[in-house]
C-alpha cells in the first residue's frame, strides 16, 4: 500500500502480531524502513499517519535526502 506524504510517496505494510498491530513504512528512494506497534482499534489512517510521521523524523535526523 502507498501513502503520499512530504516528499512523495511511502509504502506502508500492515501486520497483526498477537494482539497487536505492526505498521511499517519505507521510503523507497533511501530504503529507510521504521516501524511502530499499535492498537488495532485505531483506524489505519491514524497508524498510517504516525507511521509515515516516524518515518520523516528519521529521515530528517539523516538529512534532506535521508542518507547519511
């Protein structure tokens, strides 16, 4: 699943673990994947956006084009 953001886009991966929710997001210019582990109970919009919000303080700390 693709989700635009910022800089363009981010493919975002969804997979239940127990009672749990693991929600990655990858840049695919930069390869940077992060990923966060949620309540299922929130909407996938709002995993979605924490997710791609991680994702862009982790590629801001590496600079502008989120390598190092």
């Amino acid at each position: 699943m693709a989700f635009k953001r910022e800089r363009g886009e981010v493919l975002i991966e969804f997979r239940r673990v127990g009672k749990y929710v693991k929600v990655s997001a990858i840049d695919p210019v930069s390869l940077i994947e992060v990923s966060i582990v949620g309540d299922p109970k929130r909407s996938d919009a709002t995993l979605k956006r924490l997710a791609a919000e991680k994702l862009n303080y982790v590629l801001n700390k590496r600079g502008k084009n989120g390598k190092e």
